[in-house]
C-alpha cells in the first residue's frame, strides 16, 4: 500500500540500547553543565565513569518497569508513566548509591548530586520527547506526504467513544482517514476543540463542512445514539454522498481497546434494529438454572441463538437437537469453543420421527422444551406441501403428546406471523400447530388439574440475518452488481434481530401460565422497496444507474404486509409494555386432534391438493393467495 505500512516495528533490544545511549550523553550532559561546559575543569575519567553507570543503572531499572517494551509510534499516556518511573526509581537507586560510597567506601559520591538531578531531568525529557517525535513523525507522513491518498473526514461524537476512535485512527496508518472535525448533539461542546479540530453542533453544518473540506466520509462514534437519531445521520449522509462507518458497541471492544479497523461500513441491521428492549427478568435465571432443556432447530437462527442465551443461565443439560447435520455440527463446535461452561448433548434428528423424539425424552428427561424447529421458506413450501405439513403440523403434535407424556414443566412453541389470517401453506402449517398446543394446554388444565406440561406459544415477524431472508439476498444481488429483485413496489415487512426475538422466547417461557399466545410489538413495518434502496446507498452505488430495482412480482402464497393478530383476535397487556396476548378462545381439542390424525393418512395418498384442502378446513381463515391452491377456495 504504501511505505508506512510496511515499516516494521523496531525489536524491544533497538529501543532498550537507545534509551541507554540517551542515559548516558545525558549524564554527560550534566557534567558538562555542572562545569559551565569548560572541559579542562572535567576529569574525563570520572565523567565517563559515572555516566557509564548512570547508564547501567537505568537499564537494571528498565527490566523492572519494561519501559522499552512500547511501541514508539504508538507511545501513550502508559509508556510515559513507565519512563517516569524509570527515571525516578534510577534517581533514588543514586541517591542511596551515592550515600552508600560517600559515607562507607569513600569520600566522593558516584555522581555529583547536581549532575544527577541534570543527568534525571534531561533523560525524563529526552526519553519522552524522542518517543513523541516519532509517533508525531507518523502522523505528518501520513496526512502529510500522503495526503494524496487520505479521504477527509469528519467523526460524530465529540465523547470518549470519539476520542478513543480519532486515537485508533492516528495509530493505524493504513487507515487513510484524515480528521478534519467533530459533531455531536451536545451543545455544551460546540466551538471547543478535541486534538485541534473543532467541534460542531448536530449535523446541521455537515452540508456546508462537506463542501469546505471535502469530506467523503464520516464515523458515528457515540455510545448510545438511539436508533432514530442513528437513521438521521447516515439519511443526511447518503444525501451527500457521504460513506459512513460506525464505531461497535463498547462491549465488544473496551477490555482489548479500540483499534481502527473494528470500525466498520454501516449495515442495514444497523437502521432496522429499535431501541433495546431489556427483558430482564430474574426469573428467567430461577426457571432456566439447573435444569434439563431441550432445543428443537438448534442448528436455525432461532435455535442456535436460543441455545447462546440458555447457556448464561447455567441449564443442568441443553440438548441440540436438529436435523441438519453440517450447521448442528458447527454449532456444537461454537459451543466447544465460546460456551465451554455449559453442558451440553448433541441429537440428530427428526422431529417428525416418533421413536426418535422418544428415545431423547427416555434418555435425558428434559423439564423444559423450545420447538423451533419448523420449514419456514414460504414459496419452497408451497411447492411441497407436505413437508411443511408433515414437519410443521405431525411434527409439532408429536413433540407436543410425548412431552406431556415425559411430564415436561414447560412447552414454548415458537410460531410466526404469518400464521395470522395465512395465504400460505407454511403460514396456515403454523397456525394449525398453534391451534393444537393451545388446544392441548385447554383440555390438559380440564382433566390434569393437579399439575401438566404449560404450552406457551410466541409470534413474532421477520429476524434480520436469518437464513433464507430478504437481506442477505440483497446482500448478494448487490455484490454481483444487481439488479436487486422485489416483489412488488408497496410489499412492507416488520423485523427485528435475532437475539430480541430469542428474547421474547426466553420471557414467554417464565411469563406463561399456559394456553397463552404472546405477540411482540414489532413497531413500524418496513417497505421492502425502500430497504433495497437505502442498501445499494449504504454499499455506495447508485439506485438504477449503478444498480437497478425490478419488481418480479409477488410469489406464491406471498401477503403484502404481515400481521400479527387475526381479526377475531384481541389483546392483553402484560407487565412488559412491548409484549402482549393475543385472546383467542382455543378448538376442541378432540376435534382437532382428529382433523390432524387425518393428515396422517392424506400424506401417505400423495395428495397435494387434499392435503392443502383438509389445511383449509382446519384454518377456515386460510385463503391461499398468487398460489395454485387458490382453485380449493372456490370449492370449498
């Protein structure tokens, strides 16, 4: 890249045989002082001497406080604490030297007092300046010499996390970013300065900084910038045509410090994810710790997050269980690796498979069972129907019965909103597990009183990142140079992360009593046109002449918008004002474990048509939508 970059950095034994050189000229130095520098008044002898063993001195002492060990160029507030303490501790080590000799051995001290205090003084000064020299000598060729290759830029956030980032940026000189000024909200902070550059309010003047300076790109280092706020700045930005990048979160830097090149470009996760929501529950901790927890889809997005937070509760056994073999074995290899404390059992296998799912059950007992295991690409379900229903409906009933059967404390199902008034198979799948549990937990608490397994159910929309979503398509259409594929221009979809959504599961599970359907409040739903847009933005292209947006129409069994509660349904607040129940009073269970016996018997006939129409029959709201199943609701 350049010759900066490839300097490499001087061994420990360099800096050590330069801080003793400076050791010693600088005794001399005091020697030359303490004669009004006339050499005939010197005893050459004696000043070679005793600067030879002020050198020695100090080199025994470096060993102690490993003043040498920094990196020149990056020499901090630490490396000139370490020099200071050099110099001091060799100064005493003298002083106690020079009684020693003066009192026991001879009558003339080792060094003259006043040549120690010269010799201490100048070497403070001389072994900090030189250091400093060379970090400020890296700093000029960078945005000097260089200055061809750097890009002005500005950072958003005039606190620590700014600092911190701006000092990050100085010491990596392959990061050719050249600081030319600080914003930030707080008005206390306008016209003050941090390293010489001005601090300006909000990003009222970035328009008119970006025409002065020409600055192309631009880094929000702030700690708790809301969500909101973050989305205004980068909106501004991309306006501009301004790149920005963002500091991560303190957490995953503070204990090994900030370097530049954590600073990463913003993602989009980045603009769709709302202000944390803190479930922090103790309970969650009471219900979870020292208890056997089985985990179906262990291997998905849900599952293996899942997994990840119920270790931190310290569970007896966390059982995997998947049916994916290759991401089940990288997720046991992450637990190797990053979960090493927790416990756990690695199952393959079916959900679908009876003898299977209870041979686990036999084998480990578990009290508490997440099911997210489940097919979830609608359009792939649509083409196989009877996957989704073997997987999604048998699967889950089978789940369900031996559970109860095991005498498990607690069932979470986690469903979708899809299955809210579905036009899809895979929708109308989950909304036929979810009429089961619910139905099973209904006619459990009519005839088992005393005590049976809890079936708590959870709905929420679309993760960011999962497997399979809209965002890591366009990730990938954007990279091949487009053009971007959506459906259609006003489809909308609501999202949050993957860690929120486990979260929720985790909450629902303590929350629960049994029979309860928990919604999450998703906030405001997102235009997928829009998301495409502001992507090819943020991966600094063009929209429609860098890149183009076609629409392919919308896909089979596909809804405009998703929602979270059928028109029948209403909700109950819970102590957490972003989770609510959604009422809905529960099927016969009898009846509906017959209707679903009966699928059963349909699979085995190869019959997509009656298997999606006996689906309809089930979930009567069911109405199948751009799909080849749209003929069976005429019919019916």
């Amino acid at each position: 890249m350049n010759f900066l970059t490839r300097l490499k950095i001087l061994p420990r034994w360099i800096i050590a045989t330069l801080d003793s050189l400076i050791l010693f000229h600088c005794a001399l130095f005091g020697y030359l002082v303490r004669f009004n520098f006339e050499l005939a008044l010197i005893e050459q002898y004696d000043a070679i001497a005793g600067s030879f063993t002020f050198m020695i001195g100090g080199l025994l002492v470096m060993q102690n406080t490993r003043s040498y060990e920094g990196i020149v160029r990056h020499t901090g507030f630490r490396d000139g604490s370490n020099i200071f303490k050099t110099v001091v501790i060799n100064f005493i080590l003298f002083l106690f030297l020079n009684f020693f000799h003066g009192n026991f051995l001879n009558d003339r001290f080792l060094l003259p007092t006043s040549v120690l205090i010269i010799a201490s003084l100048s070497s403070l000064f001389m072994l900090i300046f030189y250091r400093l020299l060379v970090k400020e000598l890296f700093v000029y060729l960078k945005n000097g010499i260089l200055v061809k290759e750097l890009k002005n830029g500005i950072i958003f956030g005039a606190g620590e996390a700014g600092i911190i980032a701006q000092e990050a940026i100085k010491r990596d000189s392959k990061i050719l970013f050249n600081t030319v000024a600080f914003l930030d909200d707080d008005p206390k902070k306008e016209g003050k300065n941090i390293d010489g550059k001005r601090i300006y309010k909000g990003i009222g003047d970035l328009e008119k900084l970006a025409q002065q300076f020409g600055i192309t790109e631009l880094i929000i280092a702030v700690r708790d910038l809301s969500v909101k706020r973050k989305n205004e700045i980068i909106d501004e930005c991309l306006r501009l045509n301004i790149s920005v990048s963002i500091v991560p979160p303190v957490d995953q830097w503070i204990n090994g410090g900030l370097t530049a090149g954590a600073i990463r470009e913003v993602k989009i996760e980045d603009l769709l994810s709302r202000e944390q929501i803190i479930l922090d529950n103790p309970r969650i901790h009471e219900d979870l710790q020292g208890k056997v927890i089985l985990v179906t889809g262990a291997a998905g997005s849900i599952g293996s997050e899942l997994c990840r937070q119920i270790s931190h509760y310290e569970p007896k056994l966390l059982i995997l269980f998947d049916i994916a073999e290759s991401a089940l074995y990288d997720v046991e290899q992450e637990f190797k690796e990053n979960h090493a404390h927790c416990q756990i059992k690695v199952v393959l296998g079916d959900v679908r498979n009876k003898k299977k799912v209870k041979e686990v059950f036999k084998a480990f007992k578990p009290q508490v069972v997440f099911h997210a295991a489940a097919y979830k690409h609608v359009p792939m379900m649509e083409n196989y129907p009877e996957e989704a229903i073997q997987s999604n409906v048998l699967g889950t009933k089978i789940l369900a019965d031996i559970a109860v059967l095991a005498k498990v404390d607690k069932f979470v199902f986690v469903s979708t909103d899809k299955a809210v008034n579905p036009t899809n198979v895979m929708g109308a799948s989950k909304r036929a597990a979810e009429m089961y549990v619910q139905a099973l937990n209904e006619y459990l608490e009519r005839n088992h009183k005393s005590y049976h397994t809890k079936f708590i159910t959870t709905r929420f929309g679309n993760v960011l990142g999962s497997n399979g979503s809209v965002i890591p398509l366009f990730k990938k259409q954007i990279m091949h140079g487009g053009p971007i594929t959506v459906t259609h221009p006003e489809i909308t979809r609501y999202f949050m992360t993957i860690p929120e959504a486990c979260q929720l599961v985790l909450e629902a599970g303590i929350m629960g009593e049994g029979g309860e359907i928990f919604v999450f409040d998703m906030g405001e739903p997102i235009k997928i046109l829009d998301l495409a847009k502001k992507m090819i933005q943020l991966s600094g292209k063009k929209v429609d002449s860098d890149i183009k947006v076609v629409f392919s129409g919308l896909r089979e069994g596909e809804k405009l918008y998703e929602e979270l509660l059928n028109d029948f349904e209403t909700v109950k607040i819970t102590h957490h004002p972003k989770i609510k129940i959604a009422q809905v009073l529960p099927s016969s269970y009898h009846k509906i474990d017959g209707q679903i016996e009966l699928f059963m018997n349909l699979v085995t006939k190869n019959s997509e048509n009656e298997l999606v129409s006996h689906l309809k029959v089930i979930v009567p709201e069911y109405i199948s939508n751009s799909s080849r199943f749209g003929v069976l609701d005429r019919l019916n």
